[in-house]
C-alpha cells in the first residue's frame, strides 16, 4: 500500500468519525444498522470510524437484547 493511499484513507476514516459523531450528537444512541444508513457511507467506513471514536474514548456502548447501542460518552 502507498503512502499517500494510507494518508487518504486516514482522512476519510476522520471525516467519517465527524459525520458518526454528528448523527449521535443529533439523534441520540443508535444501533449499528441504524448508524450505518444515518450516515450513508459504507458498513466499513463506519466501523472504523467508530473505531476512531471509540479509541479517542468519545462513545459509550450499550447492549440491549441481541442489539448493542452506540452513543456519545457524557462529557
């Protein structure tokens, strides 16, 4: 993989990161699917956006039932 390819999928990855913070922030906890069609981008844009967000310690997660629900840590 070239470097400038890594350096584009890292901007992509955090402008992701914004858009799945922006619909949490807006909407409240959501579970994945939910997640994924708010924000319109790939399933796997938005992994690992939440893998980001989740590494910068932004989200909390919840599981309720078979579904585990994704939102914003209080600040």
């Amino acid at each position: 993989m070239a470097t400038a390819s890594c350096t584009s999928c890292t901007t992509e990855i955090g402008a992701t990161a914004g858009v799945v913070w922006k619909q949490l922030s807006e909407n409240g906890p959501m579970d994945l699917t939910k997640l994924v069609k708010a924000v319109g981008e790939p399933r796997d844009a938005v992994m690992q956006a939440i893998g980001w967000l989740a590494r910068e310690d932004k989200l909390s997660f919840e599981d309720n039932g078979r579904k585990r629900m994704i939102g914003l840590r209080p600040q």
